[in-house]
C-alpha cells in the first residue's frame, strides 16, 4: 500500500525519490511512531517532503488515499472502513415546510446568552433535540442538523451555511502560488495596472536613440543609454481561505500566480469570512504567527494598490458586531477595520468568486458591497478589467 502511496505521490506532481521512500519505510520499522494516522502523516511528510511550497499538494494527495483510515493497524492489513460507518448517524432531512417552522433564536445577544446557558447546565449526550448541544436536531447549537440561525460545533463542514459561529478549530491551507494557469487572461488584464517607469542610474541599452546617434555621427558608434524601467506599481493582497471559499480555491490560485508574475512588490495575507484586528502569512501557523491590521497599516503606505479576495458570503453579525466573528471573540466590528483601511489606503477593491447574479441574495454580500461602496468587482475577466480600471483611478 505505501508503494502505491509513493507513487501517487509522484503523479502528484511531487519531487519525492527512492531514498526519501525507504527513509519512511526505516522509521516505521525503528516504530518511532505509534499506530496513530497523525503521527504517521507528520513523519511521512517530513520523510517525502523537503521544499514548504509542496506542502498543500502533499495533505490533499494523503487526505484522499488514506481516508477512512484510522490507525496504522488498519494500514498495515490493508484494511479499509466502510463509507457507510463514517457517514453521521444524526443527518437531519426536512422539508421546506418544517425548515420554514423552526424559528430563530432572536439575534447574536441572545443566541450567545443561550450557548453559555447550555455549556452550564448540560451534562450528558443529546441527539435529535431541539435544545441541547447535540446532533441531527434543530437546536441551534451543535451538528448536522438544521437551524437557521445557529453555532456548529463538532461538525466537520458546513452543510447549509447558516452559522453564526463555528466552536471548532479549523485548519486552512494556503494558496499555491505555482498553479499553471489554463488561460492568460487573468495575466493581461492584470496587465493594466502596471505603471513602468525609468529611475535609478543608466544601466540600459537605448537602441533606437543609439541608432539615431551613430547616423548623425558619421557611422561611429555613439551608445546611449537611459535608466532601467521599473513597475512601481505595490500590490497588496488579502486572500479570504477556508469555508465557503473551498469552492473558489482553483481561481483564487490562478488569480494569486498571475498576481506574482505580474507584479514585483506584492504582499498577501490571509484571512476567515472578514478582516478583523489581524490576519496571517501562512494558514499552518495561523493560531499563532499573525501580524496585526494596526501593523499593516504602519508598514504599507496608503500608495499600495490593494485588492481584497473573498466571496463575503457569512452571518451579518460577523461584519456588524463585535464578538461575531465565527472563529473567535472580535473587539471591534469588522465593518470598523474594513473602514480603516478603506481611510489608510487610496485605492481599495474588493473581488468576489461568487458569480454576480447571485449577490443580491445574500444579505452579508450587501453589506460588504455597501461599505466597498460599489467597489466589489466579480472575479472574472471583464470583473477584473474594471477592478484594475478604479485602481487605476
């Protein structure tokens, strides 16, 4: 099985070799692991692969061909675990009908209220409840069920995207920057924000003008040269991972590959649903290496050209209120630190993977739309076109 999974590995796109495959197979005898899967992926990752950027193309080749694979035990007899044994027992099927009955709790205070409520008094399991913390109900606190206003927690995505927050920690995978892309259409109409200038001291060849020069001269060679050109245009980029944008990935890949061929001062972050007071580099270590908006702000000057990704699709409460974030309990609204780098920067537009016709159905796109005012392009081709034209200004 693990030489299929070396394999598979290479047809990835992997630069794994023997060697680094009879590595493994050496710890694993030396039982420097136990039969635990975590432990054996953190092993074969730091045996196979030896360059960061392969990381992402490693978890997704490992996630699809060990799943449903518990333990090493189960690896080393071949055995695999049904499909049916990990599908949830509790999944919750309703009709229109019953989905329009179930009411809200009341708005984000009292949803909160309720949550730590039921953290205090629950001691014991629930299933198919429309109270507790439990699953395949329609509480609003818990998993695969169905409310329409709710807390996931215990879930492992989203279903009917209706969560106001999820109390899990979730783990995102950064965009890979080396995506060929399928068209070069993303590239061109990149192409028009870029500004080149000359600056600096004379390091390049004028041609035509030494051309003119050495004619005028009688034949002898006169070279002219001018200053480099220079793109001056800095790009700043803030990409929105995880959840709902698990769909988008692909575009958002080729938009970020395109973004670093084209332009040389570039810098991205990351962020969930919002920016909120930080965001981070690298999603691997999102949890504890992140750089504060307020830093942001210092560090770039208002010149950078900046470009937010995401398809703004989440509770309301996660751009209005403070505490709404899903992820974590915000100070500040988000819709307060989108405005402070709308003052900070000149030039802000927002791209959204979400097909246009489909905006005006979702109450959080409206909001984001509106505090962009109107600067939220599609990520399209002719969305591009004019995102690169109002920054252009």
């Amino acid at each position: 099985m693990l030489i299929d999974f070396f394999y598979t590995l290479k047809g990835a796109g992997l630069p794994v070799s023997v060697t680094e495959y009879l590595t493994l197979l050496r710890a694993l005898d030396k039982r420097v692991i136990g039969h635990s899967m975590d432990d054996f992926y953190f092993l074969s990752r730091s045996c196979m692969v030896k360059d960061e950027r392969f990381y992402d193309t490693f978890d997704r080749v490992f996630g699809a061909y060990f799943k449903g694979i518990e333990d090493l035990a189960g690896l080393m007899v071949e055995k695999e675990i049904p499909a049916e044994w990990l599908q949830s027992e509790g999944g919750l099927m309703l009709t229109d009908e019953e989905k329009a009955a179930i009411e809200k709790m009341g708005g984000w205070e009292k949803l909160m209220e309720e949550f730590r409520k039921r953290l205090e008094e629950q001691d014991e399991r629930h299933e198919g409840g429309n109270k507790w913390i439990g699953t395949g109900g329609t509480s609003p606190f818990g998993a695969d069920g169905y409310n329409p206003e709710g807390i996931r927690v215990g879930q492992a995505g989203s279903r009917n995207r209706s969560a106001v927050k999820v109390w899990d920690k979730r783990e995102f995978r950064n965009l890979d920057d080396s995506v060929e892309l399928g068209t070069r259409n993303i590239k061109v109409a990149l192409k028009r924000l870029r500004e080149f200038v000359r600056e600096g001291s004379e390091l390049e060849l004028d041609l035509d003008d030494t051309i003119r020069s050495t004619a005028r001269n009688a034949g002898y060679l006169d070279i002219k040269m001018v200053p480099e050109r220079h793109n001056r245009v800095k790009v700043l980029l803030f990409f929105d991972v995880g959840g709902s944008m698990d769909e988008h990935v692909r575009t958002c890949e080729e938009l970020f590959s395109a973004a670093r061929t084209e332009f040389k001062h570039m810098e991205y972050f990351y962020f969930h649903n919002f920016i909120y007071e930080s965001v981070w580099k690298d999603n691997h270590r999102r949890h504890t290496d992140r750089m504060s908006m307020w830093e942001v702000l210092r560090t770039y000057g208002s010149d950078y050209k900046v470009i937010i990704v995401g398809d703004a699709t989440m509770s309301p409460y996660e751009i209005l209120y403070a505490g709404g974030s899903i992820e974590h309990m915000n100070e500040e609204p988000g819709a307060v630190w989108l405005q402070r780098l709308r003052d900070h920067f000149d030039d802000v537009i927002w791209l959204n993977p979400e097909p246009e016709k489909r905006w005006e159905y979702t109450p959080s796109l409206q909001i984001a739309r509106e505090l962009m005012e109107d600067h939220m392009y599609p990520l399209t081709i002719e969305g591009l076109t004019r995102g690169m034209k109002a920054l252009r200004g």
